[in-house]
C-alpha cells in the first residue's frame, strides 16, 4: 500500500516557477540552494518526500547538477536535529570549515545545521536526505569524533548496515506507511550511533605483498571499466573497498598515477580498435569516445603525443604485426626492448631509474611499476585476442548521409525505412544503437513496422513475408534478432533468453535526424498509417492481428472462471478497406507452455516472438460473433533515445516518449518529444490496429502496419517564448485536442535511479499519474495558453477530460484531454523547419 509521499517534478512547473518550488522541498530539510561555480544544465529535479510523527523528514532527491549549503530561511530552527546526506548516483565535492573532499555513491555524510558546509553536485545525480529531528546524541558524537569531514565508513561492519539501510529506504520509500517512518528513524539513530562511536579502522600499509595484491585487483577493476566516461578513483576504491588516498599511493609508489595510467590504457584501448580493419565503420571519434575520452580533440592530442602519429594516420596505415606488440608480462629482462611499446609513465619511470642494483629504483618501486606494465601487458593480450572473432562479425556500413552545399537550402526528401532484422532493435531502447537512417528536418518517411506478436499465429502474419521472416526467423541454431528486451544476453537471471524478454517491442530504427541536439523538440507528424497484408498463399491480401490477455494485465488475478490463471490469445481479422473499418475476432485459445527452438520451455507469454506451435493448443472459433469492433490503427511506441546510458526497457514509458500506448497516435496527428541526445534517434513500433483506454488484458490489437512520417526538428534557440521551450515530456496533438500524458513517475530512470527498470513496476500508480498529469495540464495552460493558476484550475476542472492511458506498462499513465474548441482563437505557432 502506497503511502502517497509528497512528490513533484520541476517538468510539471512553469519555468519561472521552479527554482521556488525546488528550494521550498529542499527548506524542508534545511538545505539550500547555493550559486554555482559557472552555470549549469537547466533545472530538471524530482523529489519525494515523507515526514514520521516524531518531525524527521526522509527526501529522495533526482537531479541535474546542484550546489547545496544551509537553509537559514525565515522560520528555519536549528533545535536537535542532524541531516544525513547519502549519495546514491552521481560525484562531486563537499567543503566543510576548511576541509574539502570527493563524494561518491555509497558516501554517507552527516551534517550540523548551523555549521558552514557547501557540496557541490557536479554531475546529474540522486541522493537520500534524511532529517533527524531527535538526534542530540548524534550531534554530540560528530563534535568528539575522529571521522574524516564527518564521513561514515562504509565498507564493513555497522556503516555497511547503516548504507544498506539508507539505499533500501530510498527504494521502498513509497512503501513505508506513516507508522513505520518511526522505527526506521530510531534505527537509523542507533545505526549512526554505533558508527560514530566504533574505532576507525585503517587499511595496512605495512606489508608490500599486501599492497601489490591490492594494486592488482584495482587495475584488473579499472579495466573492465575503461569505457565508462565517468570513472574515477572513488568508484574504484568503493568497489574494491579501499580508500582513494590508498590507490592514489599505490600508483605513486609505481611511479605514475591513477589518472596517467586510466589516460595510457585507454589511448592503448583506442590504438587496438584503430588499427583494427573489423572496426573500420567506427569513426574515429566513436572509438575515443567507446574507450572513456570526453572530448575527440584532447584525445587527438593526447594520442599523437603518446604514440608518436596521429589516431588517422596509424588508421590509415595500420600496423601489420600489432600482436607482435604485445608487451613483455613479468620484469623485462632489458631496458629497450620491453618497453619501447610500454606505457608512457612506466617508460619514463625506467628512463629516470636504470634498473641496475646500484642506482635503481627502490624495491618497492621497481616491484609496482612491473606490475603495472604486467597487467597493461595482460589485458592489450587479451584485447588483441578477440580480433579474429570481430574480423568476422561483418558489421553493417554506417548510414549515408546526404550531402549538400553549405549555400544551398536542403530540398526535402522521401525516405523508406523497411522492417527487417538490419533495421530493428527489439524490446529496449539506447542512446548507443547506430542509426539505420539519417535524415533532415522537414523530410518524409515510410517506415515499416512489425508487431512483436506475429508468431501467436505465424501463418497469416509471418510467413511469406521476407522482412517479417528475417525477424522473427528462430531455428535450433540461429535467432534472426537474439536480443530481445533489455536484460542479459546470457539469460542469467530467468533463462528465459538473451535479453530476457525485459523489454518486448519490436522498434524500426533509430533514425538520426541531422542537427538535433540536446534541448531541441522533435515534432513527429503522423501522416498516414497503412496495412501490410499477409503474404501467405491462403491468406494473402487480408490483414490480422493478436490479442493476448496476459499475465501482466490488470484482469490475470481477479478472473471468475477456471483455471483461475490463465492467458488467452484472440486473432482478430482486420477489414481496414470496409466502408467502416472495422475488426472480427477470428478464434483463440488458451496458452499452453511453448518450447521454443533453443529448447527452453515457456509456461506463459514470459518471452517477446516465442512462435506457437499450433498443434499444443485448442483453437475455438465463432467466438464474439455479434462483435464489431472499430479500428483506430496508431503507433503505441514512438520515441527518440533516452539520455541515460545502457540499454533501457521498452515497456515503461517516459519523459523520451516511449511506449506511451495512447491510441489518439493516429493519422493527422502530431507527438513532440523532447531531444536528449545528438541526433534525436527516433523509432517507431508497437502497432496497433486498435485499443481501448487502459489496455486491460496487457495488449491491444498487435498488427503490423506501415507509418508514413514527417519529422520537423525545433532547435532550442528558436523557442523562447513558446510552449515548447521547456517541453520535458511527450506532448500529442490532434486536428481536434491536445493530449497530456501523465505517468506514475514522470522521468522514473532519473528519480529511481540504478533499479529503476525493476522498481518502476512495484512503485507506480494511479493516483500518482493523476497528480503528474493534473501538474503537467496546469502547466500547458499557464505557458501556451497564459492562464493564471487559479484560471488553469478552474478550467480543468470544468473542461477537461482525464482518461486512463493503461494499466498495463509498468510507468501507469492518465492522459488530460483538452479540447481545442475551448480557445477558439489560439492559433498554434507555424512550425519552424531547420
């Protein structure tokens, strides 16, 4: 039972309103907004708030960058209490008197009101924030401890249970009831109690044995993250349980640091993929950017000096013998020869201290820098091992991209996009897919579309038609698309396949839209949406599509018949060329576990393209023969990328659009989405022939249908003013309304953070997408329509219908209906084409 915490999102406030409003839900924990160091992102920040009986309050923070320091308001009392600041995602820095000092997930950190403190949050990040109300024994221990700028160990012992504890109230915060806030703040006190008063354990320096183990394990860490653009030494010494000053030491003892040997194995990353003919359709910008850099020009740089030639000259003329490089593991037995190919600091660290017993490096030394050369040597081997399996992998060339005289105004142009398995992604979403088109602003676009459901009846939806076949193809030996959802592709977690079904739709993309940067607003125009017709001998010409009441629908626990659970899968005949376009059920039948190809069974519809074998089930037919139902064929995926990175779950929606299964998606009208990455990277799926609000039984009627689209790209800068300025969630608009989407969580992989795909799915509900969709309505009429609050409230009220979008998607949805006969004289501002 949710406990309906206080909760709001800045997307859901006008822009002039927002700081306000953030700074009101900081006060309650007597934090303040501080200026920053140099202007930041724009302000896009949510938070959920409980206060207990005993006046503590509990605030789970998501946001951009911030800086944050005591709130000493009107009304602001100091009295007993202690703030206890947990970082749960992000980095930054915290000053407290005259000490200064990294912060990393997992930091807990205790604050006094009234004592002068400044953390600055570099970074998007979440954050628990606790307000102790009765806490004078904690203050107390904070003025007598010995802990580093009042910094909680958490490594081991009653701080690990103290972390572990303020992570799980972060993630269940919606769960707690009033009456259990209580004992989780008495418990949280005692926790900290214990903390404060324990002996700070150090780690022992003593033993270079030690210390060499504990070197190797960091760089055997360190390299499976070389690709993660935001490492740093405090990730590493959270996840090895050291503490950064130690690794700092360590490398220092091998005469380098962390951050020279993170640059070197990089640029040695890079230096492999470059001379590597497999990798060719990477530019070289892709491949810095795959090994960690930030930034094409300084890697340039950073990569003649290390290297002694440009990153496209040794691309150009790559070397032939590059295993041959492979660095000596072990002490080198000469000076020259083992490291003329060795990292730069090590080379220099040699150069400066011959290895002679006379004037050589002290033995500690000379031990830490071998073993540096020894691991960079290990992992180039293992990098240079893979090379004949990637020399295989034929990878696709990238999109061509049309050019056009810097003079001269880009005609539009038509584009066909078809389904096959070169042109889909299936069930996620990511920033990282290379695009299958690129396209300007202003062009048109066919794109075809398949309905993950097709292989419920395989003969009237897949076979015969080779895009569809390509797809769905599913042998003992070979899936034409293996991953499929978001998950592992190894299946480790419920076997059910790789991607593990976390994730089931079938999205034709991403298309790269030329010029679409981060802040932009993509229009996506729904043309015109048409039938593709079964290419199957006995069936051709007609049109079919699937229903399936599944165990993920609203109805699966509170059926009357026996079995008590169960799925059922209705194929449904689509007469789209009728004077009324219309659909008649055709059968169905019950589902009953399906072993697909790879033999692994399934008991229920757990796994997206599982293809039925029609002679394990009972098909009945003549079933809803008095039924006519109405098509209002519509997309219920259109999406640009999430900017998160990873893969992202197809199913809940989110602030990038996404499976928002809203049926008003149709031919004429118009879905904006806010751009979150370069290129926007919009796709397209989940077709369906028709659906009812809500979507029950978990699907509508799953068809594969063609979209012919116009995309229209509105660049920040041209905004101001409009509506659109500060659009941060998707926005549809029809000849007749405009439709707001509401969700359960507005942006749930910002404000649930690390286990948002899974937490998304207990967290949500109804009452909560009311609220983000009473907020986000209130918002339109105040920006585009210059309504003041009490105007907007009031019209809505009245005027406005709110509708149940579906139940069924994890992220719930309530859409506000607002129809435009209200302001007949608003005109809608022409779209600007760049």
């Amino acid at each position: 039972m949710l406990n309906n915490p206080q909760r709001f999102s800045t997307s859901t406030f006008p822009e002039e309103l927002r700081q306000l409003a953030w700074s009101q839900a900081l006060a309650k924990v007597r934090v303040a907004n501080a200026p920053g160091r140099s202007p930041g992102p724009p302000l896009d920040g949510h938070i959920s708030s409980c206060t207990s009986s005993l006046d503590s309050v509990f605030l789970k923070v998501a946001s951009t960058s911030q800086v944050w320091a005591p709130f000493c308001g009107a009304g602001s009392r100091i009295g007993n209490s202690v703030l206890v600041v947990t970082l749960l995602e992000g980095a930054g820095q915290i000053t407290l008197g005259e000490q200064r000092s990294n912060i990393a997930p997992g930091d807990v950190i205790l604050l006094e009101p009234g004592s002068p403190w400044r953390m600055e949050l570099d970074t998007e990040f979440r954050a628990m924030l606790v307000k102790l109300e009765s806490a004078s024994f904690v203050r107390r221990l904070l003025r007598t401890s010995n802990q580093d700028l009042n910094r909680i160990i958490t490594r081991s012992g009653v701080g690990a249970v103290c972390l572990n504890l303020l992570e799980t109230m972060a993630e269940e915060l919606e769960h707690f009831a009033s009456h259990e806030l209580t004992p989780m703040e008495v418990t949280l006190t005692d926790l900290l109690v214990a903390c404060l008063t324990q002996t700070d354990i150090r780690e022992d320096h003593g033993s270079t044995s030690v210390q060499l183990g504990h070197l190797r394990r960091v760089c055997r860490s360190l390299e499976g993250r070389l690709g993660d653009p935001d490492m740093t030494i405090d990730h590493i010494a959270k996840v090895e349980g050291l503490s950064s000053r130690y690794i700092q030491k360590l490398f220092q003892i091998g005469s380098a640091t962390f951050g020279e040997y993170v640059k070197d194995r990089r640029l040695e990353r890079c230096r492999v993929d470059l001379s590597n003919p497999a990798l060719g359709h990477f530019t070289i910008a892709d491949l810095c950017f795959r090994w960690g850099f930030k930034d094409a020009t300084s890697f340039s740089r950073a990569f003649t000096h290390r290297f002694g030639l440009s990153a496209k000259a040794l691309r150009a003329n790559p070397p032939k013998n590059l295993d041959s490089q492979v660095l000596q593991r072990g002490r080198p037995a000469s000076r020259g020869a083992a490291t003329e190919s060795a990292p730069e600091h090590v080379r220099l660290a040699v150069e400066a201290h011959p290895t002679n017993h006379d004037t050589g490096l002290p033995p500690d030394s000379k031990q830490f820098a071998n073993l540096l050369q020894e691991q960079a040597s290990l992992a180039l081997a293992l990098a240079l091992a893979g090379r004949q399996a990637l020399a295989s992998a034929n990878p696709a060339p990238p999109p061509e991209r049309a050019a056009r005289s810097d003079t001269e105004p880009e005609r539009a142009k038509h584009h066909f996009l078809p389904a096959s398995n070169l042109s889909v992604h299936w069930g996620f979403f990511s920033r990282n897919l290379k695009p299958v088109l690129a396209v300007s602003s202003g062009d048109t676009l066919t794109i075809e579309t398949l309905t993950q459901h097709a292989n419920d009846d395989a003969e009237r939806m897949v076979q015969g038609d080779p895009g569809a076949e390509s797809v769905f193809k599913w042998t003992a030996t070979e899936k034409g698309i293996d991953r499929r959802g978001a998950g592992p592709m190894d299946a480790s977690i419920f076997g059910r396949g790789a991607g593990e079904g976390f994730g089931v739709h079938i999205c034709t993309g991403p298309v790269y839209v030329t010029g679409a940067e981060p802040g932009d607003v993509l229009e996506v125009r729904i043309l015109d949406i048409l039938p593709r017709a079964s290419c199957h001998p006995q069936h051709r010409g007609k049109l079919f599509g699937s229903n399936a009441a599944t165990w993920w629908g609203f109805q699966y626990k509170d059926l009357l018949t026996e079995p008590k659970e169960r799925e059922v899968v209705t194929i449904y005949e689509v007469h789209s060329k009728a004077e009324k376009s219309h659909a008649k059920a055709l059968y169905n039948f019950r589902w009953t576990p399906q072993a697909d190809p790879f033999g692994v069974m399934h008991p229920t519809i757990d796994y997206p393209g599982i293809p039925v074998d029609a002679h394990t089930v009972t098909k009945n037919f003549g079933i809803l023969s008095k039924a006519v139902i109405p098509i209002r064929p519509h997309f219920g995926v259109l999406a640009v990328a999430p900017k998160e990175t990873g893969f992202v779950d197809s199913i809940p929606p989110s602030y990038f659009g996404g499976n928002l299964d809203n049926w008003r998606a149709g031919k004429g009208s118009k879905i904006f989405l806010p751009v979150s990455v370069e290129g926007a990277l919009f796709s397209v799926g989940d077709p369906h022939a028709s659906q009812g609000d809500s979507e029950l039984c978990g699907t509508a009627i799953e068809c594969s249908l063609t979209g012919v689209f116009q995309l229209i790209l509105h660049k920040k800068n041209q905004l101001a003013g409009s509506f659109l300025a500060d659009l941060n969630y998707p926005f549809l608009e029809t000849a007749d309304e405009w439709v707001i989407q509401g969700l359960s969580f507005p942006n749930h992989l910002a404000e649930l953070g690390a286990k948002a795909q899974t937490q998304v799915y207990k967290n949500s509900s109804l009452e909560a997408a009311m609220r983000d969709a009473f907020r986000k309505t209130r918002h339109y009429l105040m920006t585009a329509h210059h309504l003041s609050e009490d105007e907007a409230i009031s019209l809505i009220s009245v005027a406005v219908d709110f509708g149940i979008t579906q139940v069924v998607d994890g992220n719930l949805g309530i859409h506000a209906v607002i129809r435009k006969m209200i302001f007949p004289d608003y005109e809608t501002e022409p779209s600007r084409v760049s």
